[in-house]
C-alpha cells in the first residue's frame, strides 16, 4: 500500500506531530507499506520518501518547550496552498492511504480534514465535524455535559476584551484554578493559579482576544481512556511529581510516570471506559475514528471529563500506544488498525 504521513503543520504541537509522524512511518514500514512522509507547511514539504520495507527512518527529539507561534501565519501560508493544489496535494490524491499525524492548530481543530474532504481525499481519524466538536474545549464540554457526563465548572473570558469575568473572580476566590487556552492541545500554556493577581497576570501575558478557559483545579488522580472504532482500551494512570500534566511533562522522559492498567478496580475502570465511549459518540467521532478523553477526579475521588483529543499523539512516549500495550497490540498493530478503520 502507497501511504503518505502528514505529520508538522503549523501548530504549537509541530515538533511533537513530527516525532509521531517519524513513529508511524516507521510502523507503516515494518507492516511492508511504501511510505512518504510530508510536512505540508515545509518550504520543501516532502521530508522522506518514498521509503520502502528496510529503510531507515530517522528520530525526531521533541524539545523541552512547544515552538513560538511567531512563525505560525507563514505556516499557515503554506500549508494552505500545499493542501489546495500542486505536487503535495496529487500526491495525496494518488495515496491509497493517507495518515494524519498531525496534532493541535488546524491538524486538529477541523481545517485539515474539511480541505482534504472538499479534495476527496481520504484520511485516517475523525472528519472535520468532530474535530472542530471537540477542538473547542468550551464548546465540548458543554456537549458532553448535555450528554450527561461529569465536567467541571467552567468560564470562558478573553483577556484584552473583556474584563475578568464575576463567575471566574468567584471560582478562584473558591480555590485554585487551571487556566488554558480554550483551543490548543498537549497542554500548551496550562496554568495553575491561587490568585485573582495571577490569573489578571496570566491574561495580560497571552495574546489580546486569546480565549481562555477557567476551570477549578482537581486535585484527584489522573486517567486517560483510549478509544479505537468501537472499543475503549485499558486505563491509563498518569502518575505527576508536578501540579499538571503540562508540555514537558508530557514528552520529557522521566517528567511523569504512566501505568497501564491502572491501578484501579475493575468497576471503576469499566465506568471510566464507558465514558470515554460515550464522549467519543457524543462528540460525533464514528467507529471509524479514534479518541483519547482524559479524566482527573476531584476531591472526593469522582472522575470529570477534562477534554477529547482527536489525533493524540502517537510518539514513543504517548500515551495511546501505552493504552495499546495494554490491550495487547504491539506498536506497529496499532498503527495497522487505525488505517484499516
């Protein structure tokens, strides 16, 4: 099978999609697909490929902290015009499969997906509608909420147009708050914050107009729950030496710990399985898509859903192949059963 990555992109993910993009391709090899590997917002968008069986492919280390977004609208520039015509979108066309290991920005909030749609162009993971579901942690959360699942107080305020808004004033005089930004992924900009001073700091800090979420923190322990068509994968147990599960934690080895199965018992690990199943379908992911939902409890051990990730990552340090493990699959079978979905 002909089978093109895009991994890159211009999201605050960038590193970390081509770290994942790295991943598959090698996975994709090992299964005897020829693959190529593409970065669409590159000034030379073909990074590898075609590769065939026995090629090597070569590592990609994700940095301590996220790229800066000064660069993003040149990104975009090209990104736009790689998907919309020339050489990178015949090659998709041509693909019997085309992977997306894109993370965050428009890999992840719908825009991808709704060009390669329009293109007729077929990818693996969620079509657009339920990207952009779900890319909006705001607008998810109410989703889920009407669906009837658990999820946390929340207030939404644009810092530079609006002033710090009665309901979030109250929510950190209550006790600490996670502040993030209401549209981005791995944890990107994730605050902690005791103080109505902190949290005015934090807003004069980002970027004027910038939505941000405001939301009590858990203090509870820390899931994850994976779900690949129509089937939940074991829970994942995300053990902190810090407050949050923030960017370096996430990709810096020895940052945090996972267990997978957690170390849970088995009625509690089935509810959270359930609801990770119902997030998925609540937010229009098919069982021809896969999710991953995270969970924190709060102080009396009861799980609220925190948000859904259209494509979580898929590097070595990720935590859907850690879940996969867990379920039995090795690495390269993963990869294989989200192409086939």
């Amino acid at each position: 099978m002909r089978v093109v990555i895009l991994c890159g992109g211009e999201s605050s993910e960038r590193d970390v999609s081509h770290a994942s993009g790295r991943s598959v391709a090698r996975a994709m090899l090992e299964h005897g697909h020829e693959v190529t590997l593409v970065d669409p917002a590159a000034d030379a968008p073909v990074l590898a490929g075609p590769l065939q069986p026995g090629d090597e492919v070569e590592e990609f280390a994700v940095g301590t902290e996220p790229p800066s977004a000064a660069d993003r609208q040149p990104l975009r520039r090209r990104m736009h015009a790689a998907l919309t015509g020339g050489p990178v979108l015949e090659l998709l066309r041509g693909a019997e499969s085309v992977f997306l290991a894109l993370h965050g920005g428009w890999g992840e909030d719908g825009h991808v997906q709704a060009l390669l749609e329009m293109a007729g162009v077929r990818f693996t993971g969620a079509d657009s509608g339920a990207c952009g579901a779900a890319w909006h942690k705001g607008r998810a959360q109410a989703v889920l909420a009407a669906a009837g699942l658990p999820v946390a107080e929340r207030v939404l305020w644009r810092p530079g147009v609006d002033e710090v808004p009665q309901a979030a004033q109250e929510l950190v005089a209550a006790g600490p708050v996670v502040v993030k930004p209401v549209a981005d992924g791995s944890s990107v900009s994730v605050h902690r914050v005791d103080t109505l001073a902190e949290l005015a700091q934090i807003g004069a800090e980002g970027s004027a107009g910038d939505e941000l979420l405001v939301e009590p923190f858990l203090p509870g322990r820390e899931f994850t729950v994976a779900v690949v068509g129509s089937q939940a994968l074991p829970v994942v147990e995300i053990l902190l030496t810090t407050p949050l599960f923030d960017y370096t934690a996430k990709y810096q080895p020895g940052a945090a710990s996972e267990v997978c199965p957690a170390k849970v018992p088995d009625d509690f690990a089935r509810r959270l399985q359930e609801m990770a199943l119902r997030a998925h379908r609540a937010l229009g992911f098919g069982d021809g898509a896969y999710s991953r939902t995270d969970f924190r409890c709060d102080g009396r051990g009861e799980p609220m859903c925190i948000e859904v990730n259209a494509l979580p990552g898929l590097t070595s340090t990720s935590l859907l192949p850690l879940a996969a493990g867990g379920a039995g699959w090795t690495y390269p079978e993963l990869i294989q059963r989200i192409v086939d979905l």
